[in-house]
C-alpha cells in the first residue's frame, strides 16, 4: 500500500513529536508499505524518511523543482518525482495514495488535509484519510469539521470518512484495516 505522509518540514518545539513520527515510520516500513512524502530531507520529512528507509519501506518523494535546485531533497529515496509547482506537487501525493495520513504540521499541512477533504467530498478520491491527533494537535480541527457537519457545510457521510487516531495502533487500523 502507497501510504502519502504530510507533515511539517520544521521539527517544531515538542520533542513528543519527533517520537511518534519515528513509530510511524518504522510502522510504515515494517509492514511493508511504501511511503511517499513531499521528499524532503529537512526536519520532520527528513526523520520521517530515513526511518521509514531503515526499516524497510520503499521511499517516493515528490518534490517541486525549486527545492531540488537548492538541494533539499533525500538523496536516499528510491524514486524522486520533481514537479513544477508546490500545487502539481500536492496533486500527485494525493493521487498517488492508497492512504493519507496526517501528521502535525503547520499551514501546509493544513492545506494538504483541506485539498484532500475536498477530494473525498467531490468523489474525486477514493483514499483512507487519517488525522494522527498526537497529543490532541489536530483536536480542535475534528471540533471545527463538526461544526461544519451542524451548520450544513460538511456532510456527515464525509467526516465519517476521516479518521482521527490518537495513536499508531488506531492509525495502523484505519490504514490496514478498512475505509475509515
């Protein structure tokens, strides 16, 4: 299974994070999955991919043009796929995923999960999508998608197809064991 990862490329402040990132990314690689992510080398992206690589896991980056130009791809990923933009970027970790999941991050991050909502929403995606709440980051985005569903601007039969986890166990359920 293609799992695309987004996440920060900045190893923010809580050292917890780093943590559970490695977990998911040894899991990643032991239960032989192959990850794809935004192919960067730097902070978390960079973690995410030399552990997911020592445990395992075949690694595809997708990373836009001037970012390889100032050389801040993982040179140890088995595929590099280069795009022109960060939009064409985004495109292609979606299209290429049997699963998403979502790590703490900031405004990209941010964007990335929205793009992917929508996809799912518009039926332009058939995808697992995780939110991986590592602690409660992403907790007051579950309280905003359920205020969406009560004011009438989210279905609720598209929430229901957004797993929050708040551990690697539930994240491993959601993505092996079935539609979230």
């Amino acid at each position: 299974m293609q799992i695309t990862v987004f996440l920060a490329s900045s190893l923010g402040t809580d050292p917890r994070m780093r943590a559970a990132l490695e977990e998911l990314a040894a899991w990643i690689g032991r239960a032989g999955h192959t990850l794809v992510y935004g192919g960067s080398r730097i902070g978390l992206m960079g973690v995410l991919a030399v552990t997911a690589k020592e445990n395992g896991a075949r690694v595809i980056g997708v990373e836009p043009r001037f970012f390889v130009e100032a050389c801040r791809q993982f040179e140890g990923a088995d595929e590099l796929i280069v795009t022109d933009t960060m939009s064409e970027r985004k495109d292609k970790l979606i299209a290429m995923a049997d699963a998403v999941v979502v790590f703490p991050g900031g405004a990209g991050t941010l964007e990335e999960f929205s793009q992917t909502l929508s996809m799912l929403n518009l039926g332009h995606a058939d995808l697992r999508l995780v939110v991986y709440d590592v602690n409660g980051f992403w907790a007051p985005l579950g309280a905003l998608l359920r205020d969406m569903v009560q004011a009438g601007f989210l279905s609720g039969e598209t929430l229901e197809r957004v797993v929050f986890a708040k551990s690697l166990a539930e994240v491993a359920e959601a993505v092996d064991g079935g539609r979230g």
